[in-house]
C-alpha cells in the first residue's frame, strides 16, 4: 500500500522545506560577515528548490536551463564579491546543492534527500559556532542521531523488500523503516523532555512523555507521587500521558498504512479526546504548582543503535508470531493475542500489524491495535497503583481502567 513518503504533496512540502532550511542556515551562519551583499533572502532557496522540482518534472532542458540561469546570476554577484577581495564560493556550491533537491527526490527517495540535506548542513556548520552548541547538547547524542540517520538514509533503500520468509511476513526494508519511524517518533519527545523543557511541570512531563514513551512516564510519575499530596495534579499528567499515546499511534499508522490509520482515526482522536477531557479536570483542580520541577532520572536515547537493533528484533518476532496465531487460531487468536501483547511493549505488534501482509482485514487489525492499546492502559493501571499505594495511584488506576475497557471496547465496535 501506498505510504505517506510516496505522495506527491509531501515530496513537494519536503523540497520546499528542505531549500527553506537550508536558506535559513545560510542566512544565520554563513553570510552575516557579507550582508552588505547578500544573494536573496530564507524564501529564495525554497523557491530554488521548488523551482528545480518543477523544471525537471516537465522537461530536463528546462532544468538545464534554469540551472544557467542561476549561474549566470550567480557571476554577476561573484565579480562583485571580487571586487571587495571576497572569492568564496561556499554560497554558489550551496546554491547548487538545493537546485538538485527537486531531481533527487524524483530520481531517487525521500530518503536520500534526507541524507543530502544533513550532510549539508552538517559540512556547513563545521566552525567554533557549534561549540556553543555542544555546551547545550550531549556531543554522544548528537554522533548517536547521525549515524542512525546515515545508516537508515544509506542502507534503507538498499535493503531487500521482499518478505524475509514465508513464516515471517515481512521484508527487512519495513523492518529498519519501523525502526527509523518509531525512533524519530521517541526522539522528538525525548528531545522536548531533556533540553527544550528543562523547568518543566508535571502535567507537561506527561505531555512530552507520552510521545516518547506513555507507560515509562506513567511509572516515572507514579513513583513522584508516591510521598506527594497533590492528588489531583498527578492524576492529570499521568492521564494525559495516555492522550498522547493513543495520537502517537494514530501517527504511525499514518506513516505505514493509510487503510487501516484511516480506520483508527475516529476511535483513536475521540479516545484522545475523552482521556484529554478527563485530565484537564483533574488539571484545573490542581492546587499546587504545576511548574515544580521532577528531578527524575534520566532517559535513554531512543535512537542508540543497541535500542534500535532490539526494536528490529521485537518487530520480527511480533510479525513471526502473529503469522502463526493468525494461521493456526484466526482472528479470535490475533485479539487474546493483542491483550497478551498489550501487557509489553506493543510497538513492535502494532508495526508488525502495519507493514507486514497478514491474511486479515482492515477492520480486523484496527481491533487487534485497539485491544492491544487499551490492554496497555490497563497494564499502566497497574503501575500506577503499586508505585503509588495512595489515593492518586487509586484514582489514576481507576481512570486508565475505564480508559483501558473502552479501547478495548471501541476494538469490537469499529
């Protein structure tokens, strides 16, 4: 099936807001010790690189062509440069770099764009100024994302997309492509978390944590609010944890199965809904400061290779799995199966359930994802109580309960 990536719109939005970045990092690191003369503004190199998608999907000579014209203004600044003994030509090479934005997307993936356009940024940015950077940033984390990066950008459209085996419904393209999709899903909300929101509040906690992980939030909080007396407070950041997790889903599938994410997109929005209602009761009842700090101990990157790896395993293991309940036991054995997996990490089971072609309908694996979701709340349920033992872990495994049999219920509806 036709994923997210494939379209033609989000090629274009990807051009365009490749040469946009691109324009800005020129524009902030690059010419500010030329800004008597400068060649355009941020907006310019997006224009460049829609520019070059558009030319070169009507004709390659009016590629060729706009290309020399580019360059023929690009002389004239260059003679004008040379006149204030100025000869670089970082900003041609640039320049040119973000006119091929529009040919490799056509010609080859997104992906390899992606790949151009950090490694650009990366040689461009290679000045003391990143020192300031590394002040802010762990220099391990930042090595850590681009390998990831690299390694997905350059052996994911190498790999085979042929199923691994007849037992294992899946082709080790899908398999890395999880890992790289739920990755960044956990990396944007690891990132969020442990620099953007250093003061940060519980409620926001249970924001920022329920896209990288809702149940490790979940048992982070409920072991905060084991000594505390803000009932109410912590009642609402787990649960809105929770919110978020059912979003992060609906995000996944978006990126691997527009059939089924469809499908998901009602139960899982109202889910997100109801659960978001619930907890901003509980949050305008909170009578504390909800911008005390949590002093919590730090997460693991989610990008680290080791983690990564792990991941691929899991999902291929899920996929082997499902393939021979499915076989053997049908959908009845696919749903006691996705209750089970709801109690572990359902990542792996939900991806499996997206990427690998299994003899079951659409509507048959949304309720495997739903009871597999809600089966996780009820698992959180659980956490929050036994890490708790007072009257916040009671509430909150009250709430992820009734959450938990609703899912489970809106599986059978749908």
């Amino acid at each position: 099936m036709e994923t997210l990536l494939s379209q033609e719109w989000v090629k274009i939005v990807i051009v365009i807001l490749a040469g946009f970045l691109i324009g800005l990092d020129i524009k902030t690191h690059r010419i500010k010790k030329d800004s008597a003369k400068e060649i355009g503004s941020v907006r310019t190199y997006a224009f460049i690189a829609l520019l070059s998608y558009v030319f070169y999907r009507i004709n390659i000579y009016l590629y060729l062509i706009g290309y020399i014209v580019i360059s023929a203004h690009f002389l004239l600044f260059y003679m004008e440069k040379l006149k204030d003994k100025k000869s670089g030509i970082l900003l041609f090479l640039l320049t040119s770099l973000v006119y091929t934005f529009g040919v490799i997307i056509i010609k080859f993936n997104a992906w390899f764009l992606i790949v151009v356009f950090i490694a650009i940024v990366f040689i461009s940015n290679l000045n003391k100024r990143l020192k300031k950077f590394y002040k802010i940033f762990d220099e391990t984390e930042i090595e850590t994302l681009a390998k990831v990066v690299l390694l997905s950008g350059v052996i994911l459209p190498l790999l085979p997309r042929t199923n691994i085996h007849s037992y294992i419904p899946v082709s080790f393209f899908k398999v890395w492509l999880a890992v790289v999709i739920v990755s960044m899903f956990s990396y944007v909300g690891y990132i969020l978390k442990r620099y953007i929101f250093k003061e940060k509040g519980y409620w926001l906690t249970g924001i920022l944590g329920g896209i990288y992980s809702s149940t490790a939030t979940t048992i982070v909080l409920a072991k905060k609010a084991k000594m505390s007396k803000s009932v109410d407070l912590f009642v609402s950041s787990i649960v809105i944890a929770t919110a978020i997790m059912y979003l992060r889903l609906l995000g996944i599938a978006y990126a691997f199965n527009l059939t089924i994410a469809n499908k998901l997109a009602i139960p899982f929005v109202l889910l997100a809904l109801i659960t978001t209602l619930i907890s901003m009761f509980f949050y305008h009842r909170a009578k504390r400061d909800l911008n005390s700090n949590l002093n919590e101990e730090e997460d693991q990157n989610p990008l680290e290779l080791g983690t990564a790896f792990l991941f691929a395993f899991l999902f291929i293991f899920m996929a082997s799995l499902t393939h021979f309940v499915l076989s053997r036991y049908g959908d009845l054995g696919l749903n006691i199966l996705s209750f089970i997996v709801g109690f572990t990490d359902i990542d792996p089971f939900v991806l499996s359930i997206l990427s690998s072609k299994f003899s079951v309908t659409a509507s048959g694996a949304t309720t495997a994802i739903l009871i597999a979701a809600g089966s996780n709340n009820i698992l959180k349920a659980f956490y929050s109580y036994v890490f708790t033992k007072n009257s916040i872990g009671k509430i909150s495994a009250g709430v992820l309960l009734f959450l938990g049999a609703l899912t489970i219920g809106a599986g059978f509806i749908v």
